[in-house]
C-alpha cells in the first residue's frame, strides 16, 4: 500500500478526528464548513461522542468531493497521545480496505501530547499495521471481500518532517508483517527447517545466520530441546541471527531468545482436540524475535545484538519423549520430563546455555507462547513478565508501554522455585500440582540464568495471537507479531551507543 504525505486533501474517502465533547478538530471543522454542518449533524444523529475508536460514517457529504467521510474518535483530547494517533489510523484502514475507497486521506491535527508530525507519523504506522492481512491461501474471495484501497495520503502541514518520522519505523511496521506472517502460516508449511531457510534470507540485511542441525546440538549436549522433537520426522533446527552494530566492536550483545514449536500436540501428553489448530502458533516468541532482528538490522542500530532461536515440532510417535522421561540438559542439568506438554521451557533451556556460553550477553530477554495460566491471569491485553533484575524489568515495561505492548511484572520467589525440585533429578518441568502455571514455567527457565545476568521472560501465550477481534485495530484477528516493537524499543533506549 502507498502512503504518502501531503497538505492538500485528496482522495474518495476521508477521516477526521474528533475527541470527547464530541468535538471536530481543526481540519474537520475545515471540512465540515465545506459541507454545509453536514458532519457535525450526522455527528449528533449517530450519538457520536468522540469516544475513543467511536466511528461515523457519511455517503455521499454534500459540498464535497469525497465520496465518503469516517469520523473517529480519539477520545479524552488531554489524554490523546501518539498511540492514540496509531489507533485512528488503524481504524480508518480497518474500516475502509475492502469499501470499494481506492485512495483514503487521513486529516491530522497535533494534539497536546503529540505534535503533527509525531500524530501524523503514528496514524500511518497505524494505518500500515492495520491493513494486514493474511490471504495466500484464500483462492476464491469475491470481489467485494478483496482489498480495494491502494494509496493512503497523510494530510498535514509539515508533510516532510512527518515522512521524515515515519520512515524510521517503517521498517519496524515491515518487521511486524514478517513475524504475523509466521505465526499465520501452517504447519505443514513452516516446519523448522523451512523456517531456518527464511532466516537465513535475513543476511542480505547485514545479519549473520547460522543455523545448527540435531548433529551440532547433540555433540553440544542439547538433550532438552532435542528430546522435545524426538517424536518428530522434522529436523529440530537452532538459528542464530548476530548483528554486530554497536561502535564498540567488542561490547556485549543483548541476547534475544524465543521458543518456536512449529507444532504443539503435547506430545505423548497430548492435546485436547478443540482448538489444538492454533499449535501452529506456538513458535510466536521465536516469529518476534525474527522480526526484531529483522527490524534491528534494517534500521542499522548502533547496537549489538543477537536472537537466537530453536525451532522444533512437538509430535508423538513410537520415538517420542516420554513422560518420566530424565534427559541432561547442555548446562549440565537434568531435567525430570513429566509432562511431554511443558516443552517450551525445555526449548528454552538450552536456547537460553547457548546465547550465555557463545555470546556472553550483557542481558537477556526470551520470549514464549509457553503457559495457558498466563491467558488465565492476564487474557490478551498484557504479557507476563518475569524478571530477576529491577531495572531490567523497568526498562522492558517502559519500552512495552511506548509502543503499546503492554508486560504486566509477576512474582519469582523460592517457595516456587521449591515446587519444581525432583526426587529423581536436579528439577522437574512441572510442579506437582496445578498452581501458578506461568510462574513456574518462569521459575524452570531462571535455572538456566547465570548469576549476575541481567534477565526477563515474557510469556506471550495471550498476546501472539488472538482467536477473535479485539479492542485494539492494531491488531488482527489472529497472529498480531506482539513482541517486535517492545524489542527493537527496548535496544534503542538501553542499547544503543
């Protein structure tokens, strides 16, 4: 989609702002001057009050050549800030892709806490993430179920330092698009090898990629997460993506780690059958830290920073891991298996040995679809995070809420710590009984955390993807790439030189 940035409105459709009272802001006062009160009357007629993400829509506004009119409401005007502007643009795609409307101008006004360009730069970001859609495999949609929007024109005074602004992050908005477009895919399609292969394509953004087959990982004495895909006729991969950006050319990376089971039956504990289809998303922390990476390296930050992730598929068979299962880990570590459904800690385990034996990061943050409990405690609108430094958690909760991805901080303590010792090996990965599932998911993975290494965990299981459509018009219905922008966010602001 073309996005462009103007001072003259054109188009067939328009979208204004508006905020609580309900009251037009500047540039739709402008318009409805033009069409004669038309807008504030279709205001008053719908009960519009401005409330954020309330929406009218006028057919056909007399006076003016567009062809359709959306008003939007931002909400309370001291409180609309730049995320507030992502969510108008958002909408406006959202409701207009598929109206017939070939070009769309969105009206922007600064407001108290954004100024135009800033306002201007975050509803085309918005209008971006907004549009996504995943169609590859949809062969017979009617024509009116078909995208007709092809150019959006942001309409502001300023239009340069607000392109300026927005080309900054564009690239984190194409990184966003690559991450949902993994978690979209099928299993059948995007299996561990095939995803290592579309990694590897990164390099051509100054990435190094490598990739470790199941022969590297056994002679490192990768037995947690080759255990986990035992079952499996698919090669369990790990990738490492390196950027090497920062100007101190040996100064410590951060380490970015996600868990990416391709496919999650459970195993020989295995799923119920309602709803196992979304275990195509269960590789969603791996999907975030690609695209991060992705992002990293095409805005080239100043920064050092490398993702690691491991890629396998959970599946039973007469090879499969067993429940009782005992298997020593490449820290050393064994590891009772009682449940074969509690795999992505073992993913995790040896993912998270390998980023502090090869890379020696100065912190480190994973990322996983790996508890139910989590929806259970926080549904879709905040991820758990975990953390066993103050300030670390600190900086990724800043970053998380600057760019609307919200991390809810939980506890660590011993008494959980306590539940996972086993009778038969240093740990088990699951506690005795169903209690404080995410905490001890976070619990296992601190074992594997040298002392002194600054850490956090984010347990993603609500927000990677969601199975209707919610409050947010930044997100789909489905795979919504959670986890690229708090990432690339939180390298800019504490990584960076």
């Amino acid at each position: 989609m073309d996005i462009r940035f103007a001072t003259e409105a054109t188009g067939d459709s328009a979208v204004l702002m508006a905020c609580e009272g309900p009251t037009l802001l500047d540039a739709g006062k402008a318009l409805d001057e033009k069409a004669q009160g038309a807008v504030t009357r279709a205001m008053a007629a719908a009960r519009f009050n401005g409330g954020a993400g309330q929406v009218v829509e006028i057919l056909a506004p007399g006076g003016l050549d567009f062809s359709r009119v959306l008003v939007i409401g931002l909400g309370n005007l001291e409180r609309a800030d730049a995320l507030a502007c992502e969510r108008w643009g958002a909408q406006a795609t959202r409701r207009t892709i598929a109206s017939g409307a070939q070009q769309l101008a969105l009206l922007i006004d600064a407001l108290p806490n954004a100024g135009a360009a800033d306002a201007a730069a975050r509803a085309a970001i918005g209008a971006r993430l907004g549009s996504y859609r995943f169609d590859s495999y949809r062969t017979r949609l009617k024509p009116e179920q078909r995208p007709s929007l092809k150019e959006i024109h942001v309409v502001v005074q300023g239009p340069a330092a607000a392109k300026s602004r927005y080309e900054k992050d564009s690239s984190v908005a194409d990184a966003v698009y690559f991450a949902r477009d993994l978690v979209s895919e099928p299993a059948n399609v995007l299996y561990p090898e095939e995803f290592a292969k579309r990694l590897k394509k990164l390099e051509s953004l100054g990435l190094e990629v490598t990739i470790l087959g199941e022969k590297e990982m056994a002679d490192l004495g990768m037995n947690a997460i080759l255990g986990v895909g035992k079952g499996s006729v698919r090669e369990t991969q790990l990738v490492v993506m390196n950027w090497k950006g920062a100007r101190t050319k040996g100064a410590q990376p951060i380490a970015l780690v996600g868990k990416g089971v391709t496919f999650d039956t459970g195993g020989i504990s295995i799923k119920p059958a309602g709803g196992m289809d979304e275990m195509k998303g269960d590789m969603g922390g791996a999907a975030a830290v690609a695209g991060a990476m992705m992002a990293i390296a095409a805005r080239k930050a100043k920064a050092n920073v490398v993702g690691i992730v491991g890629l396998v598929e959970n599946m039973p068979d007469g090879e499969a891991q067993r429940p009782g299962d005992i298997v020593t880990s490449a820290s050393g570590q064994t590891i009772e298996v009682l449940n074969t459904d509690a795999e992505g800690r073992l993913v995790l385990a040896d993912a998270l040995w390998y980023a502090q034996e090869k890379h020696n990061p100065a912190a480190i943050v994973d990322l996983a679809t790996l508890t139910g409990a989590v929806i259970v405690a926080l549904g879709n609108e905040y991820a758990g995070l975990y953390s066993n430094d103050d300030d670390f958690a600190a900086s990724v909760q800043a970053a998380g809420t600057h760019e609307g991805e919200l991390v809810w901080r939980m506890p660590l303590a011993p008494a959980y710590d306590k539940m996972i010792d086993s009778p038969n090996a240093d740990m088990k990965n699951i506690a005795g009984k169903p209690v404080a599932g995410s905490v001890i998911g976070a619990q296992f993975l601190k074992r594997f955390i040298k002392e002194g290494t600054p850490w956090a965990h984010l347990d993603i299981a609500g927000t990677a993807w969601k199975s209707a459509p919610g409050e947010d018009p930044v997100s789909p219905a489905w795979a919504t790439g959670w986890g690229v922008r708090v990432l690339n966010r939180l390298v800019a602001q504490k990584f960076e030189d």
